[in-house]
C-alpha cells in the first residue's frame, strides 16, 4: 500500500492515544519537514496563575512530532522508540495561544534516525515566536519486531482500540 507522507503521519498519531487527549494534529507532512499543533487549553497548563503551558506538554509535542516524523519518512511502517531527546526552553509559551513543533529528520542511519524540532508560536500569521528547540535520536528496531496489529492499524487507517483508551 503506498501512501503519503502527510496520511501516514496523521494515521501513526491517530493511533496513539495521547495524541487524541491533547489534541495533537498533523498540519504538514513532506520528506523534509512535520509540522504538529497542539491546541491551547487548560488541561495543558502548567500554572494556572499565569495559564502558562506545562514544560511537559511541550516535550511531548517535541517527542511525538519528531517520532512522527520519523515514521512517516521510512520506506516501511517501523517503530522506533526515543533514545534521547535534548530541549532547550528558550521563553514561556504565551497563553492562549496553540503551539506549532516543526520536525525534521536530519539523517537515517541503520540502527539510529537523528532529528531536530522547534516548538513556536504564530505571532501574525507570518512570523514565528520560538519557543523551545530539541534535538532527538530514535532506535531503529525494524519492521520485524514491529507488532503486526499496529501495523495493520495504520494500513487502515484505525484508531486505537478501546483496551487503550
């Protein structure tokens, strides 16, 4: 089955259960970038004086846009757990606002696939307000070891079972 990049990145997250909580989309998908929203709302403030986002919702977007990245650019449907993700938080979020990760896959090696991620923020529609930077490696474990349910899952375009819900 040959799909686009865009469908297999949107079929992954759509299987992961997170990604329905928060709310996560996939807005672009190519071979060069990714580019997922994460939807403003209080669930994902980290304080409620300041309505702030949570350090953690944003290194979630960071982990998943890069994973899904990754994913979507291999030749075949192969997970790949994180090894090590580095953020640098350069300034709060502003609140009310959604935040946008644009992820790239920098090399694919045989055992390892190197990636780098910006979360910002639209300020008008044409500039960016950045956020936080990272960088992270994922472990190839190929398409054997990938459980053939998931895999069929994303061939048809499934969302995750209700035992994971």
């Amino acid at each position: 089955m040959s799909l686009s990049v865009k469908t297999r990145a949107e079929r992954f997250v759509s299987t992961l259960r997170h990604c329905q909580i928060l709310g996560l989309t996939v807005e672009h998908a190519a071979e060069e970038t990714l580019v997922m929203r994460l939807p403003y709302s209080q669930s994902i403030v980290g304080n409620p004086l300041t309505g702030v986002v949570h350090g953690g919702s944003l290194t979630t977007l960071m982990d998943t846009a890069c994973g899904t990245a990754v994913f979507a650019v291999l030749p075949g449907f192969e997970l790949c757990p994180t090894l090590d993700l580095r953020m640098d938080y350069m300034k709060a979020a502003t609140p009310d606002r959604d935040l946008l990760a644009e992820a790239r896959v920098v090399r694919v090696a045989s055992s390892v696939v190197f990636t780098q991620c910006d979360v910002y923020q639209d300020t008008d529609g044409s500039e960016r307000d950045l956020v936080a930077r990272c960088s992270a490696t994922f472990m190839r474990i190929g398409q054997d070891m990938t459980p053939a349910d998931f895999r069929a899952r994303i061939e048809e375009g499934m969302t995750a079972p209700e035992s994971e819900q």
